[in-house]
C-alpha cells in the first residue's frame, strides 16, 4: 500500500514521538510539535502512539491512498475532502482503493497530522522516523514532502473502526494562547513583569525549531546570566536582542542564552497549534500544577481511546 | 544559538546543585564553565544515571557542568531522582572511565581556513606559530550540541584563543576547523558560524551511516596533526 503525494502544502512532514536518547550527540529531539493530536490521529485507526503520521502546516496536501484503508485528521482543524466529499477532521475514515483526501481551508489551530491504518512506514534513524529538517534525516530523505513523493504504508493492526470519533484532547486555539509555564531557579527575577501577562506576537520566522517573539523587550542587566545547560522544548531563551524565542520540536540540544522559564508539557500541544501572527501569553504556575495538568490530559486521551466511539 | 560562554571559574569542589528545568526535566550542575575537572564529573554522573537504568527517564544530557536529564513526569519519581542526583555529584569522582584518544589530521590555513592570518595577528605571531600551539594540546570533549556530532573542546592556548567573529557567517563549511576563545571544534555540516576558522579536518565528525554516526563522545581527548599549512 503505498500514499502518492499529489500536492505537497507548503509544511509537510513526517513525524513521531521523536527522536529520544541521542542528546548527547548532539542530536535534537525532533517529533511531532503536538504530540497530542499525533496520538489522537494514532488511535483513531488504530494504531500504536510512536506510529509515523504527517504533520500538515497551516495548508494542507492532497493525497492518493493506492488501496482501501481507514484515515484520521486529528489537530488542526481543516475542510476536508474524502473521496470529493466533505469528511470531517478528528474521525476515523475509510477510503477506497485511489482514494484522495484533500485539504481545504485551515478554522482552528495551525498543525494538523494524517494517520493511516499501518503508519508510515519509513526507515528508524536514531531509533525515529521523525524529519529533522536542519540535519536532513530521518522521514522521507529529511525534507518536507514534494508533489510525487511516494509513501509506504505498514501492516495495520486492525484495529481501526472508521466512524470513531474523539474530542481534541485541548480547545484549539484561534489567534492565540495563553502557556503556562514553569520559572527557571536563578533566572534574572527582574524579567518576570515583562514576561507575564503580557502579549508577545509570533514573528514571520517562527518555525519548527523555535518561535521569535515580540513583545515587551526582555534584555537583561545579565544577559550572560544563569547556568547553561540542555534545552527542553517550552525553554523561553533570551538572545541579549531582548527578543524571546520558545524552542519548539526541532531545537538545538543545548544553548547558552539565558533560559527564564520554560513552558509547561501539557501546554506544548497549545503552543504547537499557534501560528505566526497570533499572540501569546505566558503564565506562572507551579510544578505541582504543572504535573496535574499533564495527568489531566493524559486521562482524558486515554477515557477517550478506551470509551468513544 | 551560541555555544556557552566561558568565566574559566569554578573547581571540582564547586557548590554542585539540582534544579527542574520545566516540568520534564531536572539539572545537577555547578556554576564553571571548561574545567575539565567539573566536567569529568558531569560526565560520570551522566555515566551513572544512564547505568541506573531509572523508570521515566528519557535522555541524559551532559553540558559542561551538568547533567540534565529528561524524565516523563508522570511517570519519573522526581523527588527520588533529584536526591539521587545530589549524592551522585556529591560522591562521584572524575570519569571513572577515561576518555578515548583521537588524533585529527588537520589542512591548516588555505581555503578552508580563511581566519588563520587573524588569528596570527590577534596572536602577534606566524601562522606557522599558530598551528604549533594549536596542535600542541590535547584537547577534551566537554560536550557536543550546536549540529549533530559537533564537540565543543578545549582549552586553547590563551595567546591564540580569538573570540568569535563580530558577524557571523552565513555558511561555514563542513570539517571546518575553529577557535572560539579558548573552545576549539570542527563544523560537521555546512552551518552558519561565528568561529574563526583556521583549516579543514580530515575527518568527518557525523556521517549518518558512520560507526558510530557522532566520532566524538564527552570525555574523548583529541589531538590535531598538521597535514599542511597554506596561508589563507
């Protein structure tokens, strides 16, 4: 079974849960930006969460599936076509031998992800088939798609059943967020007021390895400041321009700019579903908030993988 | 992104501490940057918490003086590990196994060396003087980051320990050799770059069906053998 690429979209690529254990090398982590939706898309045909989805930017592609099978939309929002019918996102779909599903326009969120019965069934490098973008691996020939690329498709499990249906596992959002977020020890405290409740903008630029913000300027007294280390995604970085960025799937895996909060796991998703030009918040939370959340969501993904239909 | 900073401050014996970095990740770490005693220790702390074999963690991740490690949270007893980690920095002493010895015959000066003469005339000396004292060291991997397989080494000689370049350039090319106060490393891709590049390696430090992919590890000792000398 194989997936023809009939019209790329400007962003697509093809993700997991990304590429984990290898840090030390140098190598980022990579993945799904929203790794929620990508396990949402998963489950509704049945597959394993770390199966390969495509990861869909702001417009979508078309695609030709060469025999029949069982599809998911899940993240982004779009009008979708199956077959030259309106289909609707977040639900399991069968489609017959060359059918197509076609992206129309974008409602909510930015990044949507295409599951199919089986995954995409690419080489493992570094243990993933996520696309590093910066590096060139990993996913098809590590770019994004281009018009006549072909996708092989694995075994399915099975265990799809088109017509399921699952709530996104967060409220989308439209034109921005607010991110909670987690304080770094020892950063620079004076920063705080000009971080928190305040808007910042995601520029043009923004991309899978990091958003620039703008906003309140958050240059330090002490830029140098704070203890360097590794960089998990959600690290706000301050560069001495004043300008934050949040680092996103495809960071770099350490830096050196001072790092006064970072966002917490259960907003990564939110944060993954913004778009240059929408706004975002940050707001202080507590890790023990912080960890009650990312229960919260958790559950919710796995009452739904055991109880809608 | 930069690569860090370096305050050449700090000892073995420095206040080592832990800290979260976010929710699914925590740091033991101390306040010195390129002391090669501070990071055979992060690097044999890294050694242990790999060893320990932890439910929950992800990735262990040493920087040159901590060890940041990524755990699931909801599946990682933080409390547990965060103490842990303190006794580890508390007891561990320096790498308990020592690094590798690597050598790496190095083009100096020519095309892919375009910064060797300003690095003479930062050092006030020849480029043939240059190329002696940067081969003449034996250079620790403190960490890698940046791009796949590139190692931030040291320490460099301090008459030829340059600063980064004003401007950037846009695309350095891959084996690049360059100085960066007193860091020394080699490109392992084409990549924008702030370091002055005095040559070209003759090895590759990260190819995808390499083996092992990344050449170098934290903790190697690296010695750079002139091929030639070209002036730039």
């Amino acid at each position: 079974m194989m997936v023809r690429v009939v019209a790329p979209g400007p962003m697509t690529t093809v993700q997991d849960l990304g590429r984990w254990g290898h840090q030390a090398l140098g190598i980022p982590v990579s993945g799904a930006m929203d790794t929620w939706s990508h396990r949402a898309a998963n489950q509704l045909v049945g597959n394993p969460p770390e199966a390969a989805t495509l990861e869909v930017t702001l417009a979508g592609p078309t695609l030709e599936f060469s025999a029949g099978t069982t599809i998911a939309v899940g993240g982004a929002r779009f009008l979708l076509e199956v077959e030259g019918q309106a289909a609707p996102s977040g639900r399991a779909v069968s489609l017959s031998p060359g059918g197509r599903l076609a992206f129309g326009a974008l409602t909510a969120g930015a990044r949507a992800y295409v599951a199919v019965a089986g995954g995409f069934e690419l080489p493992r490098v570094f243990g993933s088939r996520s696309t590093d973008l910066a590096s060139h691996f990993g996913g098809l020939e590590g770019r994004p798609l281009r018009t006549g690329d072909s996708l092989n498709v694995g075994v399915a499990s099975g265990a799809a059943r088109p017509g399921r249906k699952l709530r996104p596992p967060f409220p989308l959002p439209r034109g921005g967020a607010v991110l909670r977020v987690l304080c770094q020890p020892e950063a620079d405290a004076s920063l705080y007021p000009r971080l928190f409740g305040q808007r910042f903008q995601l520029g043009p630029t923004s991309n899978r390895m990091g958003y620039r913000l703008s906003g309140p300027s958050l240059a330090s007294a002490d830029p140098a400041g704070g203890l360097s280390a590794a960089t998990p995604v959600g690290t706000i970085q301050v560069p001495p321009s004043g300008d934050p960025i949040l680092l996103m799937a495809d960071r770099q895996t350490t830096g050196g700019y001072p790092a006064p909060a970072t966002v917490i796991s259960a907003d990564i998703g939110v944060a993954a579903q913004l778009a240059p030009g929408d706004w975002v918040e940050f707001a202080p939370c507590s890790y023990a908030d912080a960890r009650a959340a990312l229960a919260a969501r958790e559950d919710a993904i796995r009452h739904q993988m055991n109880g809608a239909v | 992104m930069t690569p860090p900073e370096i305050d050449g401050g700090g000892s073995a014996a420095a206040a080592w501490r832990v800290w979260r970095c976010g929710d699914a990740a925590l740091a033991v770490g101390c306040d010195a940057e390129l002391n090669p005693d501070v990071n055979a220790k992060a690097v044999e702390i890294a050694r242990q918490v790999r060893a320990a074999g932890l439910a929950g963690v992800r990735d262990v991740v040493p920087t040159h003086s901590a060890v940041t490690v990524y755990v699931d949270p909801l599946v990682a007893d933080t409390a547990a590990l965060s103490d842990r980690l303190r006794r580890w920095a508390a007891s561990a002493e320096p790498e308990t196994l020592p690094g590798r010895e690597l050598t790496v015959g190095v083009r100096y000066g020519g095309p892919g060396g375009p910064d060797l003469g300003a690095v003479a005339a930062f050092a006030e000396c020849s480029l043939d003087e240059v190329v002696q004292r940067h081969a003449a060291a034996r250079y620790r991997v403190f960490m890698l980051g940046f791009l796949p397989g590139f190692a931030y080494m040291g320490v460099v000689d301090r008459r030829i320990a340059m600063p980064r370049r004003q401007t950037p350039r846009v695309a350095v090319p891959a084996r690049a050799v360059g100085i960066a106060g007193r860091q020394t490393g080699i490109y392992p891709a084409v990549a924008p770059g702030g370091w002055q590049l005095i040559g070209t390696a003759e090895l590759e430090p990260f190819r995808l069906d390499g083996e092992p992919a990344c050449v170098f590890r934290p903790g190697d000792l690296v010695r750079f053998e002139p091929r030639s000398v070209e002036a730039p």
